[in-house]
C-alpha cells in the first residue's frame, strides 16, 4: 500500500489531525474506510468541493475505501461552518435534483466497481429519515454537552454576529456527528476528512462515537484551496467554477487552470493532480526558469480538464483554446460549430434575428453594427467602416455598402463582428 499519509503531508493536504502520534502508523498497517460529506447546495460541485473529492480520490489509489455522503438531511438545514448568515432553506424536490447532479460528478473522480476498496455513495437522508425528533433527541442529543457544542468555533463566531445563529443551525453538528457514528455501524468507517473550517464537527462526531460506542475514531483536515492573497479560488468576475459541464463549460474550466497565477500554481499540481513529486518538481522548475511558456498552468489545466470532462471535453477545451488564439491573433473565423463559438464568446453581447434576413438582398452591414450594439449611429458605423475600423468574422470590411448573407457564416448560425481590436458582438440567426 502507498504510504498515504507521507504523501498528503508531502502535498500540503494535512492541516490538522487528531491522533497526532498513533494516526500514520494506524493508516499504514490496512486498509482503512474514510468518508468526506459534501452538501448539495447546487445541481453541481464547484471546485473547492474538488478538494475533499481528491483526497477521497488518493485514499483509495492508496488500497482504503472511500465513502462520499451527498448530505441529503444535512442540505436541508446547511452548515453554519465559516458563514456569517444563515443559508436559505431548500425545498425536498430540489435537492433531490442536486442530489442528482452531484452523484455525476464523484462517479466521475472515485472509482465505484474495483473490487473490496470500491466506493460507496451514500444520501443521509436514508437514514436520518427514519428518526423522529423525540428519538433524535433520546439517542443522539443526551450525548452533547451543551458547552463542548458552545466552544466550537464555528458556533462562538456566530452567537458574536450580528445575524446570531438559529436553534435549526446549531444542531447542524449533531447531524453530522451522528453520519460518522451510522457509517462506523453499517460499514466499519473509521475516519473523516474534510476542510480545515470542518474541524468542529469532525471532532463532534469523534466525541460522539466515544460515548455512544466506545470507540476510537479519527479525523483529518485539509487546508482551504485559496489563492496567494487568501480569496477562495475558484471564483471569477462571472460566478464560481463548477465541475458540471453545462453550468461551467470545458473550455472555460480549461481556462480558469490556464491563467492561475505562479504564486498559486505549485499549491494547485500538489493539491488537485496526481502527478508524481518529482513531475511536479520539473514543473516547479519550469515556472522559475521560464515562466514565460506556462508550461505548469498547461499542464495543470490538461490533468483537471481530462479528470472532470473527459478525454472529449479536453479535446473541445484545447481546440476551442487554439481557435481563441487565432482570434486574439486576428485570424479569419470561419468553419466553426455554434457551441465553440459560444464557449469563446460567452461574454459577448448577442443579437438575435431570423434566418430571412440573411437572404434575398442579405443583411446591410451598417444595419447589423447599429443593431448589435457595436455602433450608436449609422454615421459611426460608416466612418468606422472608412477609417478600417470594422471587421466580420475577424476579415476587415472595407465596403460600407457590404450586405452580409448566409455565406458570411462564422457557424451554423452565428456571425461574428467586431469593432477595432477587441470588442465583439454576435449575430445569431434562428
């Protein structure tokens, strides 16, 4: 067996650990059963949920069995862990939907058919379900000291805020506590992992075993993927990046990876890929000696993009990347599908219109600059046109008499026009 523990402490995965003196020797002497919760907040996982994910991922390329649990039963109620306010409640319909979605997602990085060490995808609804609340309470709630809930953090830096922190929340933690205690009933699970803002109720649920079974279990956080400046990465001017390829496309993906930052790339290799210690070394180097050619931020972007979208999804990310260049570069756009141009240009204002008037006469090109926006006035559009200022398809215009037609297609349906050196909009034709 791989020696797991020296690994994460190698990659910077280890941020606290209970047990400190008997847990590495412990996980090297068998296979272990481990789980992460993730709460399913969203049809889709965004990248810091990749995070625990991966850990999962390594556990069990290291011979110990994985546990996903999709909070079904804590979703319900959501995680006062790191907020400053309360979540809003979700409806049981939509967060089987996000139950749904997720599940995509973990079969995508654990492996469910390889043998003993297969995980196991679990909803905590199945069996928090089947309480009702004098039972909770009976089983469960007489085990909680009242001032250990009150001494975790995440509950103390609550009750000091100005939002205050519901009853409904502060019995988060006896739920997840008690998943630890159900998964070391029914499937021998001895250890959770989760980030570093989870560490309350990892240690909730290590009490809790004690009392209710007299057990030893343990616990393990990691560091919060964030940036240099300690933001949370993931995020962008648009929204966050998730792993579901309809919310975050491939090609975006790719890109986010592409253009992370030096500061931040070394952190990324070692937290979210599986390259060996010593690939991620040469790529270290790499990044001091030629910072210039990207070559960590490509290859980061390759073994992210290939993990969560698949070969496919690589494939259209990298041909997409190499079309985008052509553009910058000012190549002529021409040959494409609807959905590549739409990944290049997805924040560039659309003007939609039908199929018709492309035909006959066509399109006057003074017409479709004022109409998509790029021009204010047909008096712009002509001295822009004069000055060469205006470009389809990235081909500069030179007739302010052109009428565009059905042969002026960029894609199957889409025209693209562009103003001076970077502003676009699309005409898409239905």
């Amino acid at each position: 067996m791989t020696d797991i523990f020296e690994d994460l402490k190698w990659r910077g995965l280890i941020h606290q650990t209970t047990a400190d003196d008997t847990l590495p020797g412990w996980l090297s002497s068998g296979s272990r059963t481990v789980y992460a919760g993730f709460d399913p907040t969203a049809e889709s996982l965004h990248v810091g949920s990749l995070l625990p994910l991966m850990i999962l991922r390594r556990f069990q390329k290291a011979g110990h069995k994985p546990i996903a649990i999709a909070g079904g039963a804590t979703g319900m109620i959501g995680d006062p862990s790191g907020k400053s306010a309360e979540r809003n409640l979700q409806s049981q319909e939509q967060l089987e939907k996000n139950l749904a979605g997720i599940e995509i997602q973990m079969r995508h990085v654990l492996d469910f058919e390889c043998g003993d060490n297969s995980a196991i995808l679990v909803n905590n609804n199945d069996w928090m379900s089947q309480f009702s609340y004098i039972e909770f309470l009976r089983d469960v709630g007489k085990n909680f000291p009242v001032n250990v809930m009150l001494a975790k953090e995440s509950v103390k830096s609550r009750l000091t805020s100005e939002a205050g922190l519901s009853y409904t929340e502060f019995s988060y933690m006896l739920l997840q506590a008690y998943d630890f205690v159900h998964l070391n009933r029914e499937y021998g699970c001895e250890l959770q992992i989760g980030g570093s803002d989870q560490w309350g109720n990892v240690t909730a649920g290590i009490d809790l075993g004690r009392r209710m079974l007299g057990i030893q279990l343990y616990g393990m956080t990691c560091p919060l993927l964030t940036k240099a400046d300690g933001s949370k990465m993931g995020k962008t001017e648009s929204g966050a990046i998730w792993l579901s390829s309809e919310r975050t496309s491939p090609y975006e993906f790719f890109q986010y990876w592409l253009n992370v930052a030096d500061e931040d790339t070394g952190k990324c290799l070692r937290f979210l890929t599986e390259l060996s210690h010593d690939e991620i070394l040469e790529l270290d180097r790499s990044r001091e000696e030629a910072p210039q050619d990207r070559e960590s931020q490509k290859r980061l972007a390759k073994e992210l993009t290939l993990l969560i979208h698949g070969e496919s999804g690589l494939l259209a990310a990298q041909q997409a990347t190499d079309m985008f260049f052509t553009v910058l570069s000012g190549g002529e756009i021409r040959d494409l599908t609807d959905a590549q141009l739409g990944q290049v240009f997805c924040d560039v204002p659309n003007c939609e219109m039908a199929f018709s008037a492309l035909d006959d006469e066509g399109l006057g090109l003074i017409d479709a600059l004022v109409m998509s926006g790029l021009m204010k006035s047909n008096g712009d559009a002509r001295r822009s046109i004069t000055q060469g200022g205006i470009y389809v398809n990235n081909r500069r215009a030179e007739d302010f008499n052109y009428r565009l037609t059905r042969k002026d297609l960029a894609s199957e349906s889409v025209i693209v026009l562009r103003s001076g050196k970077k502003k676009y909009a699309l005409l898409r034709f239905k």
